[in-house]
C-alpha cells in the first residue's frame, strides 16, 4: 500500500518552469548588503513557501518577514512558509518583505517554491536569483613574498650551476688538478 502512496504523491507533484518569478533588489550599507525578494505567482498555483539556498552565509538576526508568513532559517538557506492561508500568494499577485542582510556580495543563489494549483497538485519551481556569494579569496601578501623568494633563489642556483660548468671551467679544473696532484 505505501508505494501506490508515494507513486500518487509523485504523479500529483509537478514541476513549473516559469511558475513563480523572483525580483530581487539589493542595497549596500557597508559592511552589509541588504537583499530584497518580491515573489510572484505567474503560473496556475497559490504559493506558500519560499526557499532560498545560498553560496554565502547570512546574517540570521537580520531576516524579515511578511505578514502572515514565518521563517525558518540557517547561515545557508533561509525558508519562508506562510502560516495565515489568507497571505499566501495567489495565481496573479505578488508579495514582498523577503528579506536578509549578508556581509557578502551579490552572487548568484537557488530559489525553489512550492504551491498548489486549483486541481490540488503540488507545484514545485527551482531557478536560480540574486543572492550573496563568497569573493575569491586574492593570495596573501607573505605567500606571494616567500613564492618570489624561492623563484629567484632556485633561478640563480640555476644560473650558477650552469655557469660552473662551461668547457672553459671545466678546463680550468683540469688545470687546478694537474697543479694540486
């Protein structure tokens, strides 16, 4: 009996491509970057969780909400759901008020949304938004300092070995022998 469960549960589940639309907005007051979401129902479903899956970490303490809607949230992800059924975002309409702080910069993050059409399927959208992304982190002053010194160091004993052993200091040896033997 469960699999016939789970292969009803799949079959009612369906994926939206242009389901839901994200507009994201960002505001810098350094060191924060301040990230702004309005979500909009554009498919047949009523929306009523938002998730966000972040490459950079958040500040939680600096997470808002809308109107009837709750959040549940780490470093890495933030997850809106509505808790009043009268704020969920119906087919046509949007809300704003997603939003958080991060001491990142804008980078690219995943959304994915979950509604359900008037046939009661379960829609779930995924694309990906605005969102905060780690810097590549530019090499250390000493690293890049003890790199050139081992460079030049190995290049002159390079230079020296190779001129220690030209024909003529070779010779020069010979000579150096023959006067010491």
């Amino acid at each position: 009996m469960p699999r016939y469960c789970i292969l009803l549960l799949l079959l009612a589940v369906s994926s939206a491509s242009a389901g839901t639309i994200i507009s994201a907005t960002t505001s810098i007051n350094p060191p924060l970057t301040t990230y702004s979401y309005t979500v909009m129902s554009a498919g047949p479903e009523t929306v009523f969780e938002f998730t966000l899956f972040l490459q950079g970490p958040m500040v939680t303490s600096t997470v808002t909400t809308p109107a009837g809607w709750a959040v549940s949230d780490s470093p890495t992800f933030v997850d809106w759901f509505a808790i009043d059924p009268a704020q969920e975002i119906a087919p046509g309409t949007s809300l704003d008020g997603f939003t958080f702080s991060s001491l990142e910069t804008p980078g690219a993050a995943t959304f994915v949304t979950i509604g359900i059409d008037d046939l009661g399927n379960v829609v779930v959208t995924s694309d990906s938004t605005l969102g905060p992304s780690p810097p590549v982190p530019e090499p250390s002053t000493g690293a890049l300092f003890i790199l050139s010194a081992m460079t030049m160091l190995l290049l002159r004993k390079k230079s020296v070995t190779s001129r220690a052993f030209t024909p003529d200091a070779i010779s020069r040896m010979g000579q150096t022998a023959t006067k010491i033997g």
